[in-house]
C-alpha cells in the first residue's frame, strides 16, 4: 500500500511539473493588442517637382531606420529598429519592444552587441534566453531583408 502511494505521488508530481515546464501564458494585457508591424524603412520617396532648387540629381544617402517585425513569444515581444549608415553599416540596434526583467533583458544587450560587430543576423543565439534570442534574430532578419 505505501509502495502504490509513494509510486502514485511520484507520478502527479512528475505529470505536474512536466506540464508546468511546458506551459505557454496566453498574451498579457500589454502585447494582447500588439499588432505584428510589417517591415517599413523610414525614408519617404521624394520628385524633383516637389523639392524647390533640386535638379533630381542623386543625393548622397543619410543615416535611415528599417523596423523589423513584432516577434511574440512567452516572455513577451521583441521588435527591433536598424539604423543604417549611408554605406549601409548597422550603426544602431534600437528595440521598439522588448521582454520585461529577466534573462531576456540581459540577453538583448548581447544580442545587439553582436550584430553591431558582425554586421548580420549570423549570430549565436544567448544561453538561457532562447526565444528571446529567436524572435530577435527573426526581427532582425526582416529589418535587414527589407532594407
């Protein structure tokens, strides 16, 4: 009998924390209304009619911005923001959203460090921070196809 209560204890207790370790919150009241942005870069498409003095010769190329997509995961949602030279240098890794306090918080500072370095999304993913790690790289990703 004690056999069979020690073995049937043993079996909620694992079930339990097997579906604790699996479990995925539904979206909290700040990203519940978080609509995924499409990629967009910042600068407008301007005529020669519409600038007085232009002849429409080609300008040299400012600093621009391309928002990547809103990624959402279980810790929240990551949406990045690149600032790009007029070579086409990431010189900036903004984050229009990011997780709360937490390993994900701390990860997105590694993450941004690395793209500056390597210049792409090519970078290893933070320990312990795996979906914020993969919605960042996905966010990021899109920022840089769309430019």
């Amino acid at each position: 009998m004690k056999k069979t209560i020690v073995a049937l204890t043993v079996a909620l207790s694992t079930a339990g924390f097997v579906s604790l370790y699996f479990y995925e919150a539904g979206p909290t009241e700040s990203t519940a209304h978080a609509a995924p942005a499409p990629p967009r870069s910042s600068v407008p498409s301007v005529t020669a009619q519409e600038v007085p003095g232009w002849s429409g010769e080609p300008l040299a190329r400012a600093e621009r911005t391309i928002d990547g997509t809103a990624e959402s995961n279980k810790h929240g949602v990551v949406q990045v923001q690149l600032v790009l030279s007029a070579e086409d240098r990431i010189t900036d890794v903004r984050f229009l959203q990011e997780p709360g306090p937490g390993r994900g918080a701390e990860a997105i500072k590694v993450l941004r460090q690395s793209t500056l370095t390597v210049q792409s999304a090519a970078i290893d993913t933070v320990s312990g921070a795996t979906m914020t790690s993969e919605s960042y790289l996905k966010s990021l990703q899109a920022a840089l196809d769309a430019k």
